[in-house]
C-alpha cells in the first residue's frame, strides 16, 4: 500500500472536485405515524436523514423538499426545530421548495426555511388546528347496544363517540386548539417577518392558496423549482446528492415482522397480512388528508 506523504496529504483536497454541493432532503407525506405498514413523517425517520446532509462539509445551502398535507402538530414541530438547530449549529442556510402542497403541519416544515419555493399550483397554507370524529349514540340505541364506561375523573372519558356530546367538554377541546394555533401563529409570524402582506384574519383562518397567491400573501418567497433554482443560484456545475434512508429489501415487513436473524419470509407476510386491515384504514385516513387539497 503505497505510503501517505505530507505531501501528498496537502494536493488531495486539490484534486477532488470543487463543484458546489447541496445536499437534498425529501419530507413527503403525512406528518406522524399513518400505520403499522405506512411510514409518516416522524423525527426519528426524519433526524438521520438532516444530520446527514447538514454534515456535507462545505456544503452552500441544504435543499428540503416538502410534499405534505400535514398531520401530527407534536411530530411537526420537532422535525422544524431539529432543521433549525442544524442550520445554526452548521451555519447553512435552508432551502425549501414545495411541491404539490405545504398544508398545515406541511407548511409547518416549510417555515423552516430560509426561503421557500412554490411552483404556481402548489397548495400552501391551511395555517390551523383540526380535530374530527364520529357520534354513534343513535347507532347504538337503534341496535340495542348499551355504553359502559368507567372513569376515574369527570373528563377521563372526553369526547367518547358513543355518549352524547358534552358542550363543556368540546369547549376544553377548543381550548387546547387555540393554544395549538397560538404556537403555529407565532412561528409562522416570525419565520416570515416582514414578508407577510396581509391581515391576521385572513392568513390564519385555514384558508388555503395556489403557490401564485401564496407568493403574493408572504408566504412563500418566490416561484422556483429545485434544479432551476439552484443552477440559477451557484452554477451549472452545482450538485445536488439526494440524501435517502438506508432501508434493506426486507424491511418493508417492519420491525415486528420476525425477520431478524434465520426468520422466514412465510412469517413475515404472514405478520403483513395480520396488520392488512390497519394499513388500509391508515391508508383511507392518508387519502382523506390528501383529498382536502383536491390532491
């Protein structure tokens, strides 16, 4: 093996190649965990993925792209935050180019950015709190069923579907969901200081805007694309390394699936098919996000 000189130490950083890199995140989907066989967007998916890219030694920017019609505020916030400390502890600045949408916990992700791209249909917006359900206490009352629950406080049982709605209990509802937006409300104010051209009224009333509109409200910065953008911004030569999870064939069975070690793939669809019909409820709540957008 031939030896490593000083001198030879010093030319290696001449000869590898000086294009600019921006390394490139993808955050597409619902927000949180979907489902037993549907991977949402959660921060322990997510945090590998960011620390990767943030650690691309001289790196111009990182590129997020985010495809998503929000879902769990809680997961929402971390995967912001974590962006966030990254680009302070690296100081890199943070590109986000949208999609087909960046709704709710989606736009969320995008207020992470240092400036947000939109292509002219892109769905943004839906800066809210949504909580939704079902009452069957007619259903149950017509079959004959009787509701037996016990609970150790006046509102441990809150908002049970098949007891009748409590107008007290719906009000703490809407307390928690004011906090919710409170917290939305202040980050987008100052993720977008200075930027935002219209009234509070308007922005946070969960409305929703194609990404022309978007531009002209302060949402989102400009109408751009990655590569265009990119090229635009650091050259021709600029590269753009897409940094994806390291997932082996077989674990699309996920981790309770009895596939580690000598375990046979006869247990792991069979472990599949146990989980089938959460998966397609999960996947009709997923289609149901998705469907608020006309997306």
């Amino acid at each position: 093996m031939p030896k490593t000189t000083f001198f030879s130490r010093l030319l290696r950083p001449l000869l590898k190649r000086r294009d600019p890199i921006v390394p490139v995140v993808r955050l597409s989907g619902v927000i949180g965990q979907v489902g037993p066989m549907r991977a949402g967007l959660t921060i322990s998916l997510v945090a590998p993925l960011l620390e990767r890219a943030f650690s691309i030694r001289k790196a111009k920017a990182v590129a997020i792209i985010v495809n998503s019609p929000g879902g769990s505020p809680v997961q929402s916030s971390l995967i912001y935050k974590r962006i966030r400390d990254l680009a302070s502890e690296h100081d890199r600045k943070v590109l986000v180019f949208v999609e087909d949408a960046a709704a709710s916990g989606g736009y969320w992700l995008a207020c992470a950015g240092d400036e947000i791209f939109v292509d002219h249909s892109s769905i943004v917006g839906s800066i809210g709190v949504v909580s939704a359900g079902f009452g069957f206490v007619e259903l149950i009352e017509k079959i004959g069923v009787e509701r037996r629950l016990y609970a150790t406080g006046a509102n441990k049982g809150m908002l049970d579907p098949f007891t009748p709605e409590d107008p007290a209990q719906v009000e703490k509802l809407r307390q928690i969901q004011n906090d919710m937006l409170a917290t939305f409300k202040a980050l987008v104010r100052n993720r977008r200081d200075g930027r935002l051209t219209t009234p509070d009224e308007v922005l946070f009333d969960g409305s929703f805007w194609a990404g022309t509109r978007a531009v002209e409200l302060g949402l989102a910065d400009s109408v751009g694309e990655l590569r265009s953008v990119l090229r635009a911004r650091f050259g021709d030569k600029v590269r753009m390394p897409m940094i994806s999870a390291r997932r082996s064939l077989l674990s699309f069975w996920g981790p309770q699936s009895g596939m580690s070690g000598g375990g046979r793939i006869e247990e792991a669809v069979g472990a599949a098919l146990d989980r089938m019909p959460d998966a397609v409820l999960a996947a009709a709540e997923e289609r149901a996000l998705w469907a608020r957008y006309g997306l």
